[in-house]
C-alpha cells in the first residue's frame, strides 16, 4: 500500500507511472493493482502480490528502483509504504442486490 | 481497504461521508483513514484500527450500518473490501533527503 502526495506539474511521471504498471504485470507473483489520486495529488496505490518474495523481487527490480529513485527526486512530497497481508476480502455489486455482503454464507457469489 | 466506484451524484454522500470519518475517529481502536477519488469516481479508502475486535465492533455501529445500507442503495456501483493486517511500513519525506528509506537502518527518523 503506497500512500503518496504528488508534487505540481507532471515531470515525466504519467509515462513511467504506465511504464511501471506494464512491468509489475509482467513480473512472478502479480495479483492486480488499484490507484486512485485526488484533485489535490493524494494518491493511494496498492498492489497484490502473492508472497513477500515477490514483493521483494520487484522491489529489487532495477528499472523500478530507478524510477523510485526519480520519485524522490521529482515526483512526490512524501509517501507511506505498508505491506500488509490480506485477510479476508469480500465484494459487492449493484447486480447483488441491497443485502449486507459479508453476511450472506456465499460472500463471493451473487446473489 | 475499501475499493470502490461511486454513482453519478452526490445524493447525500458527501455529508454522510464526513459524518462517518468523524464517528470512526470516535471508536475503539481507531489509529487512522486515508483516502483518495479521482475524476472517474474510483475511490480508495483504508482505515486502520487496533486490532480485529475494534474492526468488527465498528462494523456492528448502528449507524455506520444505516450508512452502508444506503452506499449499496445510492452511492456505489460495486466495491471491494479487504481486512488486511500490516507487517511493516516505512516512510518517507522530501526533507529526508534522496535515500531509498527502507535500505537506511532507521527507516522511521529522518536522515
């Protein structure tokens, strides 16, 4: 979980953001990814991976420690990196219907 | 972690937004929310929370029931959540200077 406040102007980081998340797909171990910034550069970035190895894997990668070096230089103001392991997950979706998720018995199917 | 992808409108949302952001600091438990939309209406919220008691506790709110009940009514199109627990953060801050934070020894003090 990457938490990060951008600085103004963009400095190259729309094209190696895509960059970066065209490698991560490619890399062992890659679950997904979900990011979201607001109008006031707040961002949240979390990326699924199957294991701590892969995570460090990619961590490793020399491509991506450029552009985190790159980050630090131009990018961001500060950020916040969590690694968290994923309990449980649940989802809902309009064509669910209104009831709570979690407490149907089959929280991963329709309803 | 709370993923989600909001309707068209506001629909009382932003209100009762703010209203649950400042019941939750109110709880049990309670260490912090992040949280970030962009223009698309893809939104990331994560709260953190003691321990899994306190998550669960807040789940059973009465009102914070009465407010996912109207989400899935009136707010959102489909979203995820995930309990995850965090095994180590680390962060960092332009006055930190450029080195990579979680490869100094005191990963938490400024450099």
């Amino acid at each position: 979980m990457f938490t990060s406040q951008r600085t103004a102007g963009d400095a190259g980081y729309g094209d190696t953001g895509e960059r970066m998340a065209a490698l991560a797909a490619e890399q062992t171990g890659y679950l997904g990814v979900e990011s979201a910034r607001d109008a006031s550069g707040l961002g949240i970035t979390i990326s699924y991976w199957r294991s701590e190895a892969d995570i460090a894997a990619w961590r490793r990668h020399a491509e991506h420690q450029l552009a985190r070096d790159q980050g630090r230089r131009d990018w961001y103001q500060h950020y916040t990196v969590r690694v968290a392991k994923v309990e449980r997950a649940y989802g809902w979706s309009r064509a669910d219907g209104p009831a709570d998720p979690q407490i149907s018995t089959s929280s991963g199917d329709p309803q």
